[in-house]
C-alpha cells in the first residue's frame, strides 16, 4: 500500500511537470491543433493522462487505507516531499552555481538555457561596451550601415589593419588617396585604374592577412597601373552592402566594382540585431532594415540605433522595429505573467532547453529575403553602372556549396546563387578554380577561403577584369 502511493505521487510530480513542459511549448505552434500533433502536445496529452491516473490511484487508496494504512501513506506522503524539496532545491542551487553567462545566453552543462532572460543579456553586452571602450574596437558604430570598420586600426589579434579611410590594408594608417599607394607598397606609377570590392568576411578576407586575401592578391596580379580598394565588412547582409557602396565607394569612383555575393549575405537581409540571428558572435550593433513599399525599396528608419541605445532597454519587446527582424521568437524569450515562477526555475529552463525550441519558419525566411535580395542586388548593379563603372558580380560558395553548379536542380542550387539567376544577374562563379585545391586546404577552420584559395580566385578573377579593363 505504501509503496503503491509512493510510486503514485512521484508519477504524479512527474506528470505534472511534463504537462507544464509540453504546454509551455504551445507558444511554437501556430494553433491548438498544430500543438496537439507535435510532440509537445503529444507530451502534454500523455503526461496528462498519467497524472490523472496516478491521481485516482492516490484517491483509491486514500479511501480503502485502515487508520494504520493511513499513518503508513502519512509518512510515505512525508518522505517524497521531503525527497522532492531536498532533490529539486540541491539541483537548482547546483544549476544557478554552474550555469555561465555567454554571448549566446546562459549555459548550463553546455546546453543554451531557455527562455532567455532580457537583462542579463543586455547586462552582458554592456559590458562588453564597456571593454571596447577602454581597449578600443576595430569596427565602430554607424548610423546607416549599422557598423563600419574605424579608420587605422588594428584588431586585438593583429591579424587586420586598417587604412586612414578605414579599408583593408595591410599597414595601419596607409592611405589610398595617394595613387601611388598599393597593398604591396608604393609605385613609382600613379594607378590609373581603380577597382573596388564590395561585400562580406568572404570578400574582405575573413582569417588570413591581408597579403592573403584574394583582393590583396589580384592587385598583384594586375600590376602596375592598378589600385584595389577593399570596401567589404565582415558580417553585413546585402542591403548594408548597397549602402555601403553608395556611402563610401561611389565617392572614390572606381572604374570596376567586384560585388562579392555570398549566401550569408542574403539570409541577413531581413535581420536587424545580429545577436538574434547569430547569438553566438557577441555582436553588439544593429543592421538597417529594408522594405518593399508601394514596390519601392525603402528602409524602415534613416538612423540604426547606437548599442548603448539597444542595450538600455528593459524589456526585448522595447527594441525599434523588432517585428520586422525574422531571427526573433518570441517562444526563446521570457514571458513572464503565470509562467514567472517557472521561468525562474533553473531546472525546468534545462529540461525544456535539452531539446531546443524551434519553429518551422527556416525555409520561409530564406525566401523573403531571397526576394528582397533580388530587389536589392539589382539596384546595387544600377547603381554602380549609373555612376560610369562596370560591375563584376562574383558568387562566393561556402563549404557545403563549391559541389554544387548552375547545371545542379533548382534546390540544390545554394541560395546566392539561385538568387542571383532569378534577379538575371551574370555572375563570375570560381567554383571550378576551388576544386582544383584540396578540399582541406580550400577553407579555414571558421569557414573562410584559406590563403591558396584566396590566390585561386585571384587567378582566375584576373583575367576576367583585364577583359573588363580593355573595353574601359
């Protein structure tokens, strides 16, 4: 009889809490019917029914137990409280103890602790303001790109310096606005020629130095009457790209402009606070956001706002436009209200965060902005052909893309690509010129071009923007 009740109140307890579980995860689904076919509700439904029987068990033998019976289920009754307090309290103290505060979050055994709580994260990245003002940082804060690269600078690592316009170079300070200046040293001839790339880590050569990035490179190759400005910045998405371009590229009036167009790009279109997108970067700014309206590309707001701005803010919720960033859900987020005490518990943030929330939307955000991007990129191209230059789009695979081809099916083709083909841009693709390296030595540990990489794409772009140049 004892042990009956015993087992009926832990299945109860346990019941219990994976009821609670499964239906603090109905705020992924889109309706009560999409919950009750996922596996949360299947939980939900299974674990009800449990506590339900479990409960008729303990109201069974409460009803059939004799006086001494009922001393007995008194004192069985006793211990798996006491047993429940001493577990779940020696647990929750242990879990707050270990748990780290990361860029991501809070971890606890290595598992990113759901729902986030706002407050530390802002707590967080305050301080992580805090540390690039004292040590100084390499990219700084802009009110229309988001972030930008400071002018003469170098990055804690040493591994990139930046020009007195604040562009790659591989010497802190350089300035490109002598015509004589060149990534390999100066020239006695000044350039007749200028060329500017524009695009993200791929194209600003991510990992490796700047004499090993494939920009650096085919300035080599393309010697002596050529200068080559690298306008790119690792991290932006497409839009900050065009604005980069028509903020501080259009103004040196390059002959060619190379648009290095990686899949990254695209998907960062319809993000505003990278942290949301890509928690793990610990990156502090904003992106600006654009639109289609009345079928205008528009941005939401004239200024991104400043981190200080962002990370102010006592409540997620409070941040400028956050409807419109794809990367934000709100089921990754406390809620508060009936679930604060839940919330609180570090136990229970691990259980539901072993199996990470997720939502069904991947698919559908790569497409919205696939669609933006095309709009985006073909404005770009205008763009530079209306200021007198020839633009040269070059698709930059990552890993998991170099197999692939223009002649692959539609779903196969990686999303760079395939956006390119559908805004009828022509593309350099050196796809080919990557295969020819070892596939171990074609890309960093971070997912970059390696230095033979970078030297590949040089040779093979170099004689595409000579052909360029001769009809200039």
């Amino acid at each position: 009889m004892t042990k009956t009740m015993f087992f009926a109140l832990c299945a109860t307890e346990t019941g219990v809490f994976l009821s609670l579980l499964g239906l603090y995860r109905a705020a992924s689904k889109s309706d009560v019917w999409s919950f009750f076919f996922s596996t949360p509700g299947k939980l939900f439904l299974c674990s009800s029914m449990v506590t339900m029987f479990a409960i008729g068990v303990i109201i069974y033998v409460l009803k059939t137990s004799t006086p001494l019976d009922k001393k007995r289920v008194a004192l069985a009754i006793s211990m798996n409280v006491v047993m429940l307090v001493l577990t779940l309290g020696s647990t929750e103290a242990l879990a707050r103890i270990l748990s780290k505060q990361t860029a991501a979050g809070e971890t606890f055994l290595g598992v990113l602790l759901y729902p986030k709580e706002w407050p530390r994260i802002a707590t967080y990245y305050r301080a992580v303001l805090d540390e690039t003002v004292r040590e100084g940082s390499f990219a700084v804060y802009d009110p229309i790109l988001g972030w930008t690269v400071g002018p003469s600078r170098t990055d804690r690592t040493g591994l990139y310096s930046s020009s007195a316009e604040g562009l790659r170079s591989p010497r802190v300070g350089m300035s490109f606005a002598d015509l004589k200046a060149r990534h390999s040293g100066g020239s006695d001839l000044p350039a007749s020629v200028r060329i500017a790339l524009i695009g993200d880590s791929m194209t600003y050569g991510h990992e490796v130095r700047c004499d090993e990035s494939w920009g650096h490179m085919l300035e080599g190759l393309l010697q002596p009457h050529t200068q080559v400005l690298n306008f790119a910045i690792s991290g932006q998405g497409l839009n900050q790209t065009l604005l980069r371009y028509e903020k501080d590229t259009s103004p040196w009036k390059p002959q060619v402009v190379i648009i290095g167009i990686s899949s990254g790009m695209i998907t960062r279109n319809n993000n505003i606070y990278p942290f949301l997108q890509y928690p793990e970067w610990g990156w502090p700014f904003a992106r600006p956001r654009f639109v289609m309206k009345d079928d205008v590309l528009t941005g939401v707001s004239e200024r991104v706002p400043d981190a200080r701005t962002i990370f102010a803010t006592r409540a997620i919720s409070e941040l400028p436009d956050l409807h419109l960033d794809d990367y934000y859900r709100p089921f990754q987020w406390k809620r508060g209200g009936m679930w604060e005490l839940l919330e609180s518990s570090y136990v229970f943030r691990f259980a539901y965060s072993f199996r990470p929330p997720t939502d069904d939307r991947d698919e559908e955000r790569k497409m919205k902005a696939m669609e933006l991007g095309q709009v985006v990129v073909q404005r770009l191209v205008r763009k530079v052909i209306q200021d007198g230059a020839v633009p040269l789009v070059v698709y930059l695979p990552y890993k998991s893309e170099v197999a692939f081809s223009a002649k692959s099916p539609t779903k196969d083709i990686p999303l760079s690509a395939r956006m390119l083909q559908n805004a009828l841009i022509k593309y350099f693709d050196p796809s080919a010129c990557l295969t020819t390296i070892k596939a171990t030595d074609t890309y960093m540990k971070g997912g970059h071009y390696s230095p033979q990489a970078n030297a590949q794409i040089a040779r093979c772009l170099a004689p595409v923007v000579k052909t360029i140049l001769s009809g200039v």
